[in-house]
C-alpha cells in the first residue's frame, strides 16, 4: 500500500541536512515501498553529486541534478513531475531539505482509510529553536489590498538596509518585522481546519490534484509567496487544503538560505527582493484571472 507515496526533497547547498531529512524518511515505518525523490537545485559545490554518490546503491532514493538553482518552486516542480510521470505515485510530499520526521508511523497516518478527503495537505509544522508551529500560516489568502501594502513595507525596509549602516537598522529589525503582514502561527492548532493557507516547508499533495495539476507550485516565483499563489489557485479551482495536527514534521528552518549567503545584510537585501518579485507577480495573476 505504501509504494503510493513518494517524498521529494528539494536539495541547496546542505548536504547535512539533506542526509538528516532523507535518513529520517527513511527510518519511517512502511518505507520499504517509499520512493524518495532529492532534487541538487543547482548547488555549487558539489554535494549534489556526493548525494548520489551516497545513494547510488539504494533504489528507492532517486537523485536529480539541476543544471542551475531554479529556485523553490520550479526546483520543486522538478521532483513533482518526476514523482508523477517516472514513478507514478499516488501522493507527493514535497519537503525542505531542512524537515525533519521523527513520527514514526507518518505513512500509515498518511495513508489511513477514514481520512478527510484533501488536495493537498499540511501537517503541524514545529520549529524547535523559536518554538513555533507553521500552519495554518494563514486563514485566508492575501488580498490585492494586502499585496500592495506589504509591497511597500517590503520597498521601505530594503531602501532601509541599503541607505543605513547594519548595526544601527539591526537595532530595529524585530520592530521592522512587526509592520509586515504575514506571521507565522505561535501556538499549535489542534483541529483539523479546511481550506487555509499553508505551509510551503512540508505539503502533501493528493490524488486528484496530482491527477489533474502538471506542476505543485505556480512557476512563476524564484523564492516566497509559493503558498499564496497555491491557496488562490486551490480556491479558484475546487481543490481541498487541509491541515491535519495528527501529522508532525519538524523544520530546522533556514539551513540553506543561511549557507547560500554569509553576509547577512546582502542575504535580508536579496529576501527582500524575491518577496517584492514574488509579490509583484501575484498582484499580476489577480488582474489576469481575476482571483480576488
């Protein structure tokens, strides 16, 4: 039964925190028949062949070499296409490298019969180091009135970082970061709750989506905002989004946006700048479906 599922991590840089994620997918019960799909998003050095290296042996983890980072959600894509067309799996659950499952029986909760019906799904998402839970990370999707503000948050504190020496805009960057209008959620949410926006770091998609839907995630993104396009999209087309606490992941967040850029003024700059993309691009998929 278990052969259905496949688990696509999306690999940058991190070869640590790939083989930690990889390895505890792999410790799960059921796994014999799970097939791992790691996706090397372009990383430069080198640890995308020394994932294959390290996994050429095992046949059911298959290693995919991008030529260039494509960024999240083209690098995702990847793998998800891969899980559908190549291995024909029944449920894709695309994960950060930086996830961790400690949930020993996750394919069988998975996979068990009397389960709401979902398109996609998403799990308790806990982040040990600020002690926080990811999902639902928003009831609702952004508004275009929404977008256009944080956009010029967004413009506002990058004119900030840019125009002023870092120690002084690091004095007020959790004062900063209080006029953005996305937060996580704090507290675990105990109830399975329908059609919210989740989570990115770990999704679970479902049959019918992947039956129908060629990609996971709208191309049109380098880095963030994957989850708000995907909310949208879901809605404007019937998919069920549930969040289901009795699933559990564990997300030592940041690993490889931290190894990508050491210069942490360039590194908020460059963040900053995909959101804005990111955004921007969004704003333009309201306009031209008339999603809002």
């Amino acid at each position: 039964m278990s052969d259905r599922v496949c688990f696509v991590v999306l690999h940058y840089l991190d070869f640590d925190s790939t083989v930690n994620c990889v390895e505890s997918i792999r410790s799960l019960q059921s796994f014999d028949d799970v097939q791992v799909v790691i996706v090397d998003n372009g990383s430069s050095n080198g640890t995308g062949k020394k994932l294959i290296l390290k996994y050429q042996n095992i046949s059911q983890i298959h290693v995919i070499l991008n030529d260039e980072n494509l960024g999240f959600a083209r690098g995702n894509n990847i793998g998800y296409v891969f899980a559908k067309k190549k291995l024909c799996a029944e449920y894709i659950c695309l994960s950060n490298n930086d996830i961790l499952i400690h949930q020993k029986g996750f394919i069988d909760l998975l996979l068990y019969k009397e389960r709401p019906r979902f398109d996609v799904l998403g799990p308790d998402i806990y982040i040990p180091s600020s002690e926080k839970h990811q999902n639902p990370q928003r009831l609702k999707g952004y508004s275009s009135q929404e977008l256009e503000s944080d956009i010029a948050k967004w413009k506002l504190i990058r004119a900030i970082y840019r125009g002023f020496p870092f120690r002084i805009v690091d004095l007020f960057y959790n004062r900063l970061l209080k006029i953005l209008h996305t937060k996580p959620s704090i507290h675990k949410v105990d109830s399975v709750m329908r059609n919210i926006q989740l989570n990115g770091a770990f999704l679970i998609y479902g049959p019918h989506f992947i039956h129908n839907e060629d990609f996971a995630f709208d191309p049109r993104t380098f880095l963030y905002l994957e989850e708000d396009f995907l909310y949208h999209r879901c809605m404007r087309k019937g998919y069920v989004l549930l969040y289901d606490p009795c699933l559990k992941v564990i997300h030592n967040e940041h690993a490889s946006t931290v190894m990508a850029s050491k210069d942490v003024v360039a590194r908020k700059i460059s963040n900053l700048s995909y959101h804005i993309e990111s955004a921007n691009s969004l704003l333009k998929a309201f306009k031209e479906s008339s999603m809002n």
